[in-house]
C-alpha cells in the first residue's frame, strides 16, 4: 500500500502545473499553500485509516466566537455544499475536503483547490458580517513587486 510520502512529488508536480508554475514547495507543516482571493487553501497529504488522503483546507476566519447561529449556520453550509465540510474549532471557521489520494487524477485536485477556494474566497465576507472575525488575508489584490524584488520565473 502506498503512503503519504511516497506521493508528495506527484501532488507538489500536479499542483504546480495547476497554477501554471515550474514548481511548488511544501512549508514547514508540509501543506502547499495556494492564496485565492481573501482566501488561503492548504493542500496536505496524511495517511488515513485506509490509505494516502490530500486534504484541501482553508482557515475561512480566525477570532471567531463559537455561538449557537454559527454552528447552526455552518450546519446548512453543510447540508447544502457535498462533500465539502464547513466547521469551527478554536475560534477558526474552516472549509475543507478529503480526497482518497492513491489514484488521484491532475483534475480532481486541481477541482478540489478550486471549489475550497471558491468558498472560502466568498463565504469569508459573508460570515464576517453576520459573526466577525478577520479574514485570513484582508487585502484583495496580491501586492505588485518591485523591480528590486520581481522573480522572473513568475
């Protein structure tokens, strides 16, 4: 049975050429960060209780207080979005979805980064309005470089 490991530099290649990069790398917890929007979706691989699983998250908010409307709230996203699953711990609203990740095809992640992303990007003002917090980035636009700091492989 393949594990986690041995599928990093298939995943780290997918989900460069899905951003249209020559590569990603992973930060120090091993997730792939991927800024959409006001959003940051993280690509992790964990070994599950039957194999290899990508986990897609994004922290929608942070300082977020637990309250009877949230959790009933975020039961609806729940209820109404499939397969993805909308929750609150410690004070961080998330989105996330787990992909079994020993046959995974180029399309399914890179539909996987795109659907979390989507929500996160968009449901974060949403339920910033009803229930406060702050958004994981509160800048919309990605800052334009300078000539001093521009990468040109990007």
């Amino acid at each position: 049975m393949m594990n986690a490991e041995s599928l990093r530099p298939y995943v780290l290649q997918a989900v460069a050429s899905i951003l249209g990069l020559t590569s990603v790398k992973a930060d120090d917890d091993g997730d792939i960060p991927i800024r959409q929007g006001s959003a940051i979706c993280f690509a992790r691989l964990l070994d599950g209780p039957t194999g290899p699983l990508l986990r897609v998250f994004a922290p929608m908010l942070k300082n977020v207080a637990k309250s009877e409307a949230l959790l009933e709230r975020l039961n609806g996203l729940n209820a109404s979005a499939p397969y993805l699953r909308f929750f609150w711990v410690e004070g961080v609203i998330f989105c996330a979805i787990d992909l079994m990740a020993e046959n995974l095809e180029k399309e399914e992640i890179g539909n996987a980064l795109l659907i979390v992303g989507w929500f996160a990007d968009n449901l974060d003002d949403i339920l910033k309005k009803d229930f406060g917090g702050e958004r994981m980035v509160e800048e919309e636009e990605l800052p334009k470089p300078t000539a001093e700091f521009a990468d040109p492989s990007l």
